[in-house]
C-alpha cells in the first residue's frame, strides 16, 4: 500500500457507456438556477436608490431590508441543508425555486418598506437559501469526487452569469420602466426557465439513475472468493454525528475565514451601485462595472477550480482573500471612477471563487455523510456576517455619508481570513491526500466507517 504525497491529474468523468457525465448535466442546470437566485440577489443594489424615493426612508432603512434577509438566509442554510441530507436535493431545490419565484413577483407590488422586509427580507431570502449554496454544492458533491473542484466551480460561475447578464438587465429595466417590472420579470424567469430545469434534469444522488460517483462502474468489494480488494480513501475526520466535527480545526477555519467572505462580499453587493452614486456614477454605469467584475470572476472561478482538483485548496483560498482585500483598498485610495473599475477587475478575481473552495474542503474533510447539514452552518456564519456588515455600513453612510471606514474594515478582515486559510492541515486531514485503503464488505459488524460509503460522499 502507498501513500500518495501528491494528487494525481484526476480522469476525465465518464459513464460506463463512454458518453458524457451526467453530473455535467445537473452541474448545467444548477448552474441556471444559481445564476437566476445569485442574479437576483446581486441586483438589489440596483434598487437603493429608487426605493428612497418612491418609500421616503434612507439608505440606512433599505439596508434594514437586505441585513434581515442576510440573517434569514443564514439561518435557514442548516435547516435546507439538514434537509437536503434527509430528503435529497432535489426536492429542496425544486420548492424553494416555486417559493423564491412566487416571492419575487409579489415584491414587484410592495407598496412600502415594511413590505419589503417581508417578501424580501422574510419569503424570498429564506427560499434562496434553499437553491444555493447549500443544497446545491451538496448535489454536486455527491456526484463528484474526483472533479468536485471543477464541477462546484461550474455551478457557482452561475452567480457570476447573473451578475454579467442579470444586473446589467434588471438595470436597463429600471431606466426603460421601473423597479417593480424588474422583479416582475426576474420572478417570472425562475418559474417559467429555472424550475422546469430542475424538475426535469436534477437528481439528488447518482444512484438514483443506477450511476455512482464520477460515472465510475461499481467495484468489486473484496470477501471470501476475492483476490484483489478494492483500494479507497477515507476521509480521517469523517464523523457519525454531525456536531462531532466541531471538535476539529478546520471547519472552525473555514467558517470564520467564511464569516469574512461574508461581510465583504454583502457590503459591496448591496452598496456598490450606491457608493457610485456619492461619485458621481450613474446606476447603469455601476451596475455595468459589477457586470465586468461578474465576467471576470466567471472566468476566476472555473480556473480556480480547476486548479484545485490538483493543488491544496487551502492555498488557494488563502490568496483568493488577499486579493480582495487590494480591491477595497482601492475604493478608498482611488478616485471614484478609477476605483470603480479597478475593483471591478482585482475584486472580479476573487468574488465567489471561495465558494467552490470551502464547499469542496469541507466534503474532503469530513465526507457526505453530513455534508449538507455542515455546508449549511458554514454558510449561515458566511450570511450572518453579511447581515451584520449590511446593516453597520448602511448605518455608517448615513451618519457620515462615506463607505470609507467600512471598506478598510473589510480590507483588514480579508487579509486576517487569508493568513488564518494558510494554517489549514489540508493534507493531514483532506481525503484527497490520505493513503489507499481496502475497501470492506457491509457486513453490519462494528469498526470503522467503509471506505465505499465516505468515497460515494467525498
């Protein structure tokens, strides 16, 4: 038995028959659904300024709105993912994506910013968190293993295609109409595309079409008559209960480093369109440079991805952090169109690229057999994060009329969570890195986790 010191290039996913992989089709429609929910989301910057004018409330008040569907959004992560884990991803994704539509369309006859808090804040913040991340990145972790990087990069650059396609087109329709046929047309897309798609398409597991993992043809489990046992890796810190893995390091690593990509990411998502308008910059401008950060982050996204099926992803995340702090440095040393764009381009490079990242390392930590529960408590410490740095910013700019102190605040929290990325034990712990080991008969008999379980998981 050898310990490999390195991951190899993984194999091209296959299907016994030699066709496609078809994980890359529900990859595909995942994708679809991210870019309709993360779009719609990113877009509400958008709407800032309109809602002061037609409700009469600050930026402050609105920024109420956005941090209460943070907070829910957070919350229901373990919820959905608990869920997704007991019932499938399927059936989460495809009644949040009804509940999220139907949500959506009611915004679009808010006649005041209580109503926003509801439908917004309450209803449609709570159903997303039942599309993406959590349920999501769980599907896609269950049908691949050796690609895990690559494929929950493909779904994630979804909410990059929002932010390219979605932002820029909910913008045009603000200018051309108003705000409420914009979210008019947003929620009628997700019922009318984004729902058949994952009706149709979207399976929770790949035995559920009589496939397993990556396509791999089943194995030969070694037993009384076998000469050449099955060889598989498990993960070290694979756990019967889920509260279990918080009693190791790195999925308290990842969450915090989480927390911060949380923060950064939300005060510039609902912020950014306004913080260009104190410049100087129209809304359609603004929202076109969140649209290059959006295509440049796309392009990020399925590199890094890539990348990490072959390199440690903690290094990865690490310098994905530093990076974003430069670009809300530079919203704060630079002249407003300058930083516009310069952040569009160095923020662009970093966006969601620590979605796949965190996902992925959290199922080669500590394998399927929880990982929508354990995603989904990442991922509410990631909202509460935004939630709180929603809120505080849009306090801050009316008291002082600047996003200044907020920027730097950010800048310092990402350089914190990339150097705390650094000290993950990836190989220590990361199934990827661990040694081949025979794979047992299910015989019901006490002992150790069997490798076929934790491999058809992580």
């Amino acid at each position: 038995m050898t310990t490999s010191t390195h991951v190899p290039t993984p194999p091209p996913a296959s299907t016994p028959s030699g066709g496609v992989f078809y994980g890359w089709y529900v990859a595909g429609a995942l994708f679809f659904a991210t870019f309709i929910g993360v779009g719609s989301r990113q877009g509400f910057g958008v709407f800032v300024e309109s809602w002061e004018n037609d409700f009469g409330v600050s930026v402050g008040t609105i920024s109420i709105a956005a941090a209460i569907g943070w907070v829910v959004n957070g919350l229901s992560q373990p919820l959905f993912g608990r869920l997704t884990d007991v019932f499938g991803g399927r059936r989460v994704l495809v009644f949040s994506m009804i509940a999220m539509g139907l949500g959506t369309i009611a915004i679009a006859g808010a006649q005041n910013v209580f109503a926003l808090f509801v439908l917004y804040g309450l209803i449609v913040s709570a159903a997303s968190g039942g599309v993406f991340p959590t349920p999501a990145a769980s599907v896609v972790a269950r049908w691949f293993s050796r690609r895990r990087g690559a494929a929950m990069s493909v779904v994630t650059s979804g909410g990059s295609a929002g932010g390219i396609l979605l932002v820029p087109f909910v913008a045009y329709l603000l200018i051309a109409s108003d705000w409420r046929m914009a979210w008019l047309v947003m929620g009628a897309l997700m019922l009318a595309l984004a729902l058949p798609l994952l009706v149709v398409i979207v399976r929770s597991d790949p035995g559920d079409v009589g496939m397993r993992v990556d396509g791999d043809a089943a194995p030969v489990v070694s037993g009384a008559g076998s000469q050449s046992p099955v060889l598989e890796r498990v993960a070290p810190l694979l756990a019967q209960e889920w509260r279990h893995s918080f009693r190791s390091a790195p999925i308290w690593q990842l969450s915090i480093g989480y927390w911060v990509c949380g923060v950064t990411t939300a005060v510039a998502s609902v912020h950014y369109v306004r913080w260009a308008a104190t410049e100087g910059i129209s809304p359609g401008t603004a929202a076109l440079a969140f649209g290059l950060l959006s295509a440049i982050n796309g392009v990020g996204l399925l590199t890094v991805g890539s990348i990490s099926d072959r390199l440690q992803r903690k290094n990865l995340l690490g310098a994905v952090y530093l990076v974003r702090s430069i670009a809300f440095v530079m919203l704060v040393v630079l002249p407003g169109v300058p930083a516009l764009w310069t952040f569009a381009v160095i923020g662009g490079m970093s966006w969601l690229a620590t979605v796949p990242l965190t996902t992925s390392l959290t199922a080669d930590v500590y394998g399927l057999r929880h990982i929508g529960t354990l995603n989904g408590l990442v991922m509410m410490v990631h909202q509460l994060g935004g939630a709180a740095a929603v809120l505080l910013a849009g306090l801050a700019f009316d008291r002082w009329g600047t996003y200044d102190p907020a920027y730097l605040i950010a800048a310092a929290l990402l350089v914190a969570a990339g150097l705390l990325s650094f000290t993950i034990r990836e190989k220590a712990y990361s199934l990827r890195y661990q040694p081949l080991l025979p794979l047992l008969p299910l015989d019901g008999a006490e002992g150790p986790l069997p490798p076929a379980t934790t491999t058809a998981a992580g």
